[in-house]
C-alpha cells in the first residue's frame, strides 16, 4: 500500500482545518506570530471556499460531466454484455430486506445496473465488494446486492458475484480474472467517481462503456439559493472531491 492510497481516507476538509489551526498556533507560540496569521487566514478562506457550494460544486461538476448517462435505449444483441455494479457501502442489520440493507449510494447504482439490465435482454449483472474483516463468515456485499437485485425483479441466472474485492481496483483486476476483457463491459457508479473508475477497468484491458448515477450536482427549475451559506452537505461533498482526485494522482503514480 502507498504512502498516498494510505492517506487517502485522512485527507479531509476537517482534517485540514485542524493541521493549519494547530500549525498557526505552534508557530505563534514560538513568535511566528507573521506566518501564525497567514495560517489563521488560509484556514478560514479554506473553510469557506470548502463549505460553501462554489468550490465543491465546481470539482464535483468537471468530474459528473466527464461521461453522459447511458442511454435510454439498449441494442438487442446484449447476451454477453456484463453490467458490472461497483460495491459502495451496506448493513447486516438482519431484521431488514436486502434492498433496505444497501447504502442509498449503493441502491442508486443498483437501480441504475437493473435499469439496462431491462434494455439489455439477457446482459448479466455482475455485483462486487468484500464483507469486513471480523468477525469471519460475514455476507459479502456482493452477496447482499445480488439478494436485492433478486428481491427487485432480476432473474438469479443473470447475476454474477465477486467477493473479494474492496477497491475499484481490485474490482477492475478481479472482473479481469473471471471474464474475457474483450467481451462488452459497461460500469455502474456514481458520476463523481466515473472518470477514475474507467481508467482502472480499461488499464485492467477492458473496454468499458460508462453508466453513471447518483449525481452530485444537479440542474432544473428549482435552484439552490443559499450556495454563499456553509453547511456540512458541502464539506462532504468537498471530501469526495478530495477522495477523487488524490486516488487519480495514485493511479497516475503508484498504479
């Protein structure tokens, strides 16, 4: 694992905030007190920039835009077409059905897989993610996808599980293993996170064709008018940007 794929999850805007807010009190302690408030400013410039909806939206919309919707019409020639549904979060809370048991982001993608599923007469579903470490024996979230693709309508035979991955990497490299990489490929995950994915399935020597959801930025008539006020939805949305582009640089450099 790389210094960067490890520091990947730690680099958030709250994570910042607090190493500049710290860093300006350290240099303030020892007289610093010039560089101690240029510290104070960036932080509280950074803070805004990131928790308001310009910056955010900005990076979120130049990654969704990278790749259209998939069409709404399929081709009748689909039989060996995979729709492979990246893995992106679930519960074991027994008591539940497996669709309830799946992230939104997760269900969005699935939603999206089943939806060409539908125009792809007899395409397969191929649904991935590895369950936690501890305790051993858990459900897999491929597993539990596939239960809610069952539970939605999908036939069992046109669906396909891959257990082990836990990075679209491995996704990608797994997929690579148990299917020809010349057979047509279309990948299901959120927009935000397409442009990354399609570079790890085609370096993997697929040929993959881009279906994304779950969209972060959004157009129509009704607009958000408060885009200057902070809120958290924008700081998340500012960590996902952040996820996003630190994990390119490491498919640019480590991969």
């Amino acid at each position: 694992m790389s210094i960067l794929q490890s520091l990947t999850g730690a680099i958030t805007v709250i994570n910042l905030l607090i190493a500049l807010i710290v860093l300006a009190f350290i240099l303030r302690k020892y007289k610093k007190r010039t560089l101690a408030f240029i510290l104070f400013a960036l932080a509280g410039v950074f803070f805004l920039l990131s928790s308001t909806a310009y910056l955010p939206d900005y990076f979120a919309n130049k990654l969704e835009r990278k790749y259209l919707p998939y069409p709404l019409t399929g081709n009748n020639d689909s039989s060996k077409v995979l729709i492979h549904v990246l893995g992106s979060g679930y519960n074991l809370d027994s008591r539940l059905p497996a669709n309830a048991q799946l992230g939104w982001c997760a269900l969005g993608r699935l939603a999206e897989g089943i939806r060409i599923h539908r125009l792809l007469k007899n395409s397969t579903i191929v649904c991935s993610a590895n369950a936690p470490d501890s305790p051993p024996g858990l459900e897999t979230q491929a597993q539990v996808t596939r239960r809610a693709a069952i539970a939605l309508g999908v036939d069992s035979n046109q669906l396909a599980t891959l257990n082990e991955p836990g990075t679209t990497q491995e996704e990608a490299s797994e997929l690579a293993k148990h299917y020809d990489t010349n057979r047509p490929l279309i990948v299901v995950t959120d927009a935000i996170h397409m442009p990354r994915a399609m570079k790890l399935f085609s370096k993997a020597g697929f040929h993959p064709v881009a279906a994304p959801t779950n969209y972060k930025i959004l157009e129509g008539p009704v607009q958000d008018n408060l885009k200057w006020w902070p809120s958290f939805e924008k700081i998340g949305l500012m960590n996902y940007v952040i996820h996003e582009y630190l994990g390119d640089l490491k498919y640019r450099f480590f991969s």
